[in-house]
C-alpha cells in the first residue's frame, strides 16, 4: 500500500511540476502518464488507415443529453480522416452560457443543442458563422429560424403531458383532451410540471399555456392549475422518476410534463419485453409546445471545412435516422425515416405551440410572474 | 503588512499559489466581467428579493447545523468511547452520504418516506387510508433532515478524533472531587472540544449555507438559498450580472463566518496532555451504557442505514408493466441491471463501462487526497501556531467553501479555455483539471481538520522536547506526527468523498471520454426508461460500495509512527 502511495504521490508531483505536457493545441492528446482509461472509441480511428497522415480533430461542444451510435460517427470520421471530440457542458442553457462567455477564445469548433428558446440569445451574442449548407433546402421552413443559416435546424421534439394508462382505465377516468380539462376537479391533483425557472420542458409547458390563454390570463389559467393541486418540482428527473405513476419510480401523479417520445422510450427501455407501452402522451392542439434543436460554427474555428462538413453529415439520412432512438427526438429532414417505435406508441403533436416573437424580452417577467401566482 | 520573514511565508507558498491559480484568479475573472452595478436601478426588485432569499439561507443553514450538532455529538461520543461489534463499518456508513448525489439520495429518502415510500405505504395500510398522510418531500423539514444526513459526518470525525484522544483523568479527578458528572460535561469536557466543535459547525454551516442540491431536490421550488438563486440566474436566464451580484453577497458572508471564527478559535483553543485513544475505548458494560450504545446504534441504523439501503434495493427489484397498480406488482430480485450496465445495448457513443468509470473515478479521487494533503499540511501547521500573516489568511482559506461552485465553474470555463501564461497548455480539455478544482474544495477541510488537531498539542511537549535536545524534524516526528496522524487519516477521507461524488456538470465540463461514477448515473437518469432507471440505481449503488471500500481502506492505514492515537 505505501507503495501504490508512493507511486500516486510521484505521479501527482509530476502533474503539478510540469503544467505543459509535450502535446499542444488546444485539444491536446490524451496523456497517457495519467493512467486514465479513455473509452474504446478513442482506440478505433487509429484501426483505419488514415489516407492522409494523422486526422484532424473536429471539436463539438453540446449538452449532456446529446447522444449519437459509436458506428455512425465512425463513418464520418473514416471518409474524412477526422477525430470528433465531444465536449459537453451542461444542460442546454448551462451548455450555451458556457460557449458564450469564450467566444473570444472558442473551445471548439462547433456547437450543437441550441433550441428555439434560447436560439435568439445565441444570435444576438454573435457566437455563430453562417454557412448555408446544401442540405438545408430540404428542410422544411417551418423549422428554419435564422434566415441567416447561422443556426440549422437538426432536430424537433414535442413537450407534451405523459399520462399513466393503468390509473386512467383503472379508475375509469378520460384522458384530459385540452388544457381547459387539467382544472376540472376529476382531474385534481393528478398532474406533476417543472419550474419554468429552473427546466427546459418546464419553460415549454409555460410557453403553451401563455400561447393558448395570452398575458396575463395565463396567470388566472395557472392559479386555477394551482387551486386544483398542481405539483411543481425542479426538473425532469424529478418530475419524471420521482412523481410520475407511470416511470419505474412509480410516484403519486399520473401525469407528467414531459415529451411526446417518452412513452416509446419506456417500451424501448423495458426490461421485460412489453406488448405495449405502459404510458400515453397527450397530443390535442395546442397542449405541446414544439422544441426546435439547433447547430452552428462558432465564430473563429480553425476547422471550418471540417465543421461544415460535420453539419452536413448531421442533416444527411444516416445521422437523422441514428438520432431518434438515441436521443428521443424526430428528424428534421423529410427524406429521414421515423422509426415504427415512435409511430407505434408515441402521437406526434397536433398545432403545438412555438416561440413567441417577443420572448427573449419577456422571458423573466412571465417566468418571475408565474412564480409569484403559483409558487406563493 | 509589516514584513514577514521568509521562515514565515515559506509553509504557504505552496497552497497560496495554488489557490491564486486556481480559485482566486478564475473567481476574479467571471465576476470582473460579470459584476454591473448600475444593474440595480434595472430591476428594481433585485434587492428586496436578495434580502428575502438571504434571510432564508442563513434561516436554513443555522438551524440545519444546531440540527446536526444535536445528531453528531452523541454519535461522536459513541464513536470516541465505545467498542462495539460492527464499529467501523457504522463510522464508514456515515460518511457515505457525504458524497452521494443529491438525485440518489433523493432516490433514497423518497423510497423511505415519499408518498409511495414504505413508511406511508405501511401507514395506509394499517390504518386503512387512502392518501399518503406524510409529507415530506417539498417541506423545510426534507431539507433540514438531509442537511443533517449529509453532513453528521463532520461532526463525528472533527469531534470525535479530539473526544477519543481526551485525557478522561481531568474528569475523573473532578469527579473524585466531588464534581456531579453534568459539571463535569459543562466545565472541562466541553471547553476541551470547543475548537473541534467550532471547527465542525464552520464547515457544516459552510455547506448547508451554499446548498443547491438539497434545496432543489427535496424543498423543491419554493425555496431558493442564494446558489439556487446563483444558478438560475447564471444557467437559465444568462443573466450574468445578477449572478455575479450574488455570488458577490455569498463570498462576503462567507469571509465574516471565517473572520469571526478565526478570532474566536484562538480564544478557546486549551491545549492538554493528549491520550491514545484506544486507552479511552471500552465495550459497553453497566446496564445503562448497554442501553444507551444499543439506542443508538437502533439510531445509527434508521436514520443512516435505511435511507441508503434503498438504492441497492432498488436496483435489485423488478417493477414492471402495471405501475399504477403497486400493490398487485410482485416484486422479484434480479440482477439483470447489473447485467446491462456491460452491455452497450444500442451502440451508443456515450456508452459507460463501469469498471473504467470507477477506475476514472478513484484515480481523480487519489490525486485529490494527495494534493491536498501535501498543499493543506504546511498550512494547518502555521495556522496552528498564528501570527500575524496567519490571522490574515486564515478567513481567506475558506472562501473556496463559501463560493458559487456555478460562478467558479463560469470562471474556470472562461480563464482555462486558452493556454495560460506562456505555456503552450490548455487546462480546460485536460482531464487533469478535474481533480485540481476538487482540491480546491478539499483544501479548506483538510486545513480545518489538520489544524484542530495541530492546536491541541501543548507547547510543553516540544519544549520538553528542545530542551532534551532533540533536533526540529525529531520532535515533528515523535511529537507531532503521532498526535495528528489520526486527523491525517480524517482529512484524507474527506478529501477523497469530496472527490468521488462531485459531479461537473454545475461547475465544468464533461469529458465524455473521461467518465466517472457520478456522470454515468446523471446519463441514465436522463432518459425515460425502466431500464435506465435501474441502471442508475445499480451504478449508484456501485458508487456507494467504491465509496465506502474507499474510505475503510483509508481508515486501516497505520500511518508510520502513529502509535495509538
């Protein structure tokens, strides 16, 4: 044991006596005296032989939901001799703070995960370059938001209320079919949402019900929400695993605020195969709020020809088709298949609401408003 | 300052260059950039709501820590005085919860004591019911019972190591005397502990002051402590302005907690003849020692134990197909969640293998034991012994505690994100600077402890020593060392749950291709999924068992040297 502390020791004063290890450039290889154990992928691109020496590194920063297949990234960095280092930071919002405040002096190249919420922000501070890509033409308009393509559209979720099937037919209750429904006393303290300060689904939801009823009666809108026993929690994770009756957390509320794909997701992640998905999720107009996801070069890059690359690939089928298992989300391209899963147990919103012109000034006050009337 | 000499500065050197770099400099940074006065006359509100949310953070904090203090000091009575079959796995059962992520733990109280929990699910069933009549999640009373699971085990181990090495003859001659035991307590026994107490209550008040997990989780939204507040503004309205205001009011509230502490210390500090500590231990033998070891230990077990037995319950049990229907769901044990953390089902890139993810996670957690044991001893040394420089850097040492960890990670992101000075290195994609920023959250704990135990050894000792003509380095090594070494182990610990359960996400970044426990439990709980869901508990409960191997393993090493105490 003395040894292996002898060792450490060792090792921990040669970290701290040299800061600058023989590698250089901003996305310096791993060292392998750290004795750290990188994952298998970073061994494969040393398995293909390069056509043309040592690949580049691509560098693209994102959130931590941001998931991708190992091969499908493999075989973009096969034809393109080309590393693509992940580099999350965060939920979306932490996520894009965090490429906002080094804009001076970018840490990657590109990044992915901006929604339509948070996507004026990201404009105005300046963080993006325009690239029209060729693939963008086949994007349908209602998803593109920058006109300027400094922001492409690469994918869309709904948020939209999960609701537990077992208690609705157990207890013989319908299914909410509007928001107008969540306050009728059948359906008293049955539903469980997110705070629009604190989560990005919670916000959604927020967005919705100021779509549907305007400013200020969203407000008499929630206090009825409130007055019917309403439960407010922090985030997804809670809201989802800890409240919802119909998670393996099995909670008290059998309604969640969460996406439209969830229910797929839990026929997907079942341990014991299922004939049907425990849940449902609610799909009536104007009870989603439609979540548009967002990529970009960061002003400055290096590698812009790589980066451009890498949006195009990400638009193209392969990777559109890769992403909707991996991170519950649709493809924005048309030409892209939407698996039988999501067809199967999820429903696709019908007129979901979207961003309002005027959100990025209102934003606070709706938010700091909502929390007067319904948390005090 | 008056002139120091170099005798005096040489045992900071180290730390205080390491802090520069590391704290003060990138903490100077974000709020240099962010700080914007003229923002109060934007929002009018600003400072009304700041007062409210600061009145409830000292509220919460002060109650939570007379709360552990009420719960840490007979167990660490317990601890320091009795031998008991099964000891040392109960001490280490306590420090579990130190490092565990607040979504676990949260996991962990809800199966005990949410609406579905087994207390009310036996509740309602006994009592024919048909609500839930606890409540608990969402209440003060969430937070504060979590502030005292997580944190009881500072005062177990700052009190408990000085009650252990205590001299009982001081109070057994009082008694003799004719003292009744409760003057006894009052007068001698704890003066003696003040400075391990005041010690403890620092870093307990410290945490519970900067608390953001706890308060989300299970006060859920409305209650906001200044870091709740901190992060929503930094992290969801990217109002930096406001955030580095806050982050402002929290580094200066911190600094009065350590000045007043740092003058007070000095004032209580006795030093008194210590004694090995396994001289003061015995098995419980008169009927009533039996019944009180035996209380608590019941005690220990409720309220440690049971919580944390949750998670590998959990992550044992299948819960399928009918969840509304809880009662009819035969619960079967499997091990199947385990099975599948090996498995990579859908080729995904993010994929976690558990064994790299504990290996990552223990390696970060040595360098971080290391370092700050290495950078924290001269410190505590100086510290132990005050002059003039040291009355001065004595409140600073704690601001690493007191800060935003959000505000720091922000300051991190944007001072590391380019090679620093003239080197040609960029720290922020080097997975090194992971366990340099928790050595910054290790230090002070491990200055705290060192230099409790550091004070107590009376300057006759050393004198004695000198005087017999032993050399400096001959009377640190024979009189010193053993006497400490104890807390060395101690602040060994800490450092290393401090390590191993802090997760990035708040304050830097992930490094996908550099995973650790904590990481590899957020990813699963982000995706809806029974699976997933299992895999989290499953991981979590590997994270508890690293853990707490970790720490027993710490805790058997004899120091060289370390005698008894």
């Amino acid at each position: 044991m003395k040894r292996l502390l002898f060792g450490l020791l060792i090792t921990s004063m040669l970290l701290v006596s040299c800061g600058s290890p023989a590698g250089s450039g901003p996305a310096a290889a791993p060292n392998t005296a750290l004795q750290l154990t990188p994952l298998p992928t970073d061994v494969v691109p040393t398995a293909v032989t390069p056509p043309s020496g040592e690949p580049r590194i691509l560098t693209v920063m994102t959130h931590d939901s941001f998931a991708a297949s190992v091969g499908v990234i493999q075989e973009f960095e096969k034809s393109n001799n080309v590393k693509v280092n992940f580099v999350k930071s965060g939920d979306a919002g932490a996520a894009l703070n965090k490429a906002i405040l080094t804009k001076d002096a970018p840490i990657a190249d590109m990044f992915y995960g901006v929604d339509n919420t948070f996507l004026s922000r990201a404009l105005d501070a300046g963080i993006f370059e325009s690239y029209a890509s060729p693939l963008i033409d086949s994007i349908p308009d209602e998803f593109k938001l920058d006109l300027k393509n400094r922001a492409l559209p690469v994918d869309y979720g709904d948020v939209c209320i999960n609701y537990s099937k077992a208690y609705f037919s157990k207890n013989g209750l319908a299914v909410p079919a509007s928001l107008d429904d969540l306050i009728k006393p059948e359906y008293k303290d049955l539903l469980v949402v997110e705070n629009p300060a604190t989560s990005s689904p919670g916000l959604a939801f927020l967005l919705a019900t100021i779509q549907k009823y305007g400013d200020p009666g969203y407000l008499d809108y929630w206090k009825a929400l409130k007055a019917n026993g309403v439960v407010v929690v922090d985030g997804w994770e809670t809201a989802y695993y800890t409240n919802f009756t119909g998670s393996s957390g099995a909670g008290p509320q059998p309604m969640v605020v969460s996406y439209s794909t969830s229910p797929a997701a839990e026929f997907a992640y079942s341990k014991t195969p299922l004939n049907d998905s425990p849940d449902g999720n609610i799909n009536a107009p104007g009870t989603c709020f439609r979540q548009i996801e967002f990529v970009g070069i960061l002003a400055g890059t290096k590698n812009r020809d790589i980066a451009e690359k890498f949006v195009d690939f990400m638009l193209d089928v392969t990777f559109q088709e890769d992403m909707p298992t991996n991170m519950w989300v649709y493809p924005v391209n048309p030409k892209a298949a939407v698996p039988e899963i999501f067809t199967s147990y999820s429903q696709p919103a019908i007129q979901p609401a979207t961003v309002p012109a005027n959100l990025d000034e209102k934003r606070d006050s709706w938010i700091e408003a909502w929390n007067q009337a319904v948390l005090h | 300052m008056p002139i120091v000499n170099f005798r005096k500065v040489l045992p900071w050197l180290a730390p205080s260059i390491f802090l520069s770099l590391f704290f003060f400099y990138p903490l100077t940074r974000i709020l240099a950039l962010g700080l914007d006065f003229s923002f109060f006359q934007k929002s009018p509100h600003f400072l009304s709501q700041t007062l409210e949310i600061l009145r409830f953070t000292f509220y919460e904090a002060a109650l939570s820590t007379l709360l552990t203090l009420v719960v840490g000091l007979p167990l660490a009575h317990l601890f320091a005085h009795y031998d008991f079959p099964g000891k040392k796995v109960l001490r280490v059962l306590t420090a579990v919860p130190f490092m565990l992520p607040t979504v676990v733990v949260a996991a962990g109280f809800n199966a005990l004591l949410g609406p579905r929990g087994w207390i009310n699910l036996g509740w309602m069933a006994f009592f024919q019911l048909d609500r839930a009549p606890l409540v608990f999640i969402g209440t003060l009373s969430a937070i504060l019972i979590a502030h005292v699971f997580y944190n009881s085990t500072i005062v177990i181990r700052l009190v408990g190591n000085a009650w252990a090495s205590m001299d009982p003859h001081l109070g057994d001659a009082a008694l003799s005397m004719g003292a009744s035991p409760r003057q006894v307590l009052m007068g001698i026994t704890l003066p003696l502990l003040r400075p391990s107490i005041f010690a403890a209550s620092l870093l307990v008040f410290l945490f519970d002051f900067t608390s953001y997990g706890v308060i989300l989780l299970l006060g859920g939204p409305r209650f906001a402590t200044i870091e709740v507040e901190i992060y929503i503004q930094a992290l969801q309205m990217l109002n930096l302005p406001a955030a580095s205001l806050l982050s402002l009011v929290q580094l200066i509230c911190t600094l009065g907690f350590s000045a007043i502490y740092a003058r007070y210390i000095v004032r209580v500090t006795a030093a008194i003849k210590p004694r090995a500590a396994s001289l003061n231990q015995t098995r419980p033998r008169l009927k009533g020692q039996k019944l009180y070891v035996t209380g608590m230990i019941i005690f220990l077990v409720i309220f440690f134990v049971l919580p944390l037995l949750a998670l590998p319950l959990r992550s044992v049990s299948q819960l399928e197909a009918n969840r509304a229907d809880l009662s009819q769901v035969k619960q079967t044990v499997t091990f199947d969640y385990y099975r599948e953390l090996f498995v990579n089902r859908n080729d995904s890139l993010f994929y976690v293998p558990p064994f790299q993810a504990a290996r990552n996670s223990l390696f970060y957690a040595s360098i971080t034991v290391i370092l700050s044991l290495l950078l924290g001893f001269p410190a505590a040394a100086a510290l132990a012994r005050p002059g003039k420089l040291e009355k001065w850097l004595d409140p600073l040492l704690m601001l690493p505690l007191g800060a935003s960890s959000v505000t720091l990670g922000l300051g991190y992101i944007l001072t590391f994100n380019r090679p620093l000075f003239f080197s040609q290195f960029t720290f922020l994609t080097s997975p090194m600077l992971v366990p340099l920023a928790h050595t910054t959250i290790a230090l002070p704990f491990v200055i705290r402890s060192l230099q409790a135990a550091l004070a107590q050894i009376p300057s006759q000792l050393r004198e004695a020593a000198s005087v017999l003509g032993a050399p400096r380095w001959k009377i640190w090594l024979y009189v010193d060392w053993p006497i400490i070494s104890r807390a060395v182990i101690s602040a060994g610990a800490f450092a290393f749950t401090i390590s191993l359960g802090e997760f990035g996400a708040a304050s830097l970044l992930t490094r996908p291709d550099y995973p650790t426990l904590p990481t590899a439990i957020y990813r699963f709980l982000s995706q809806p999924g029974g699976l997933n869901y299992g895999q989290a508990m499953a991981m979590a409960t590997i994270l508890m068992l690293v853990c707490g191997l970790g720490i027993l393993l710490i805790e058997s090493f004899r120091l060289p040297g370390s005698g008894d105490f």
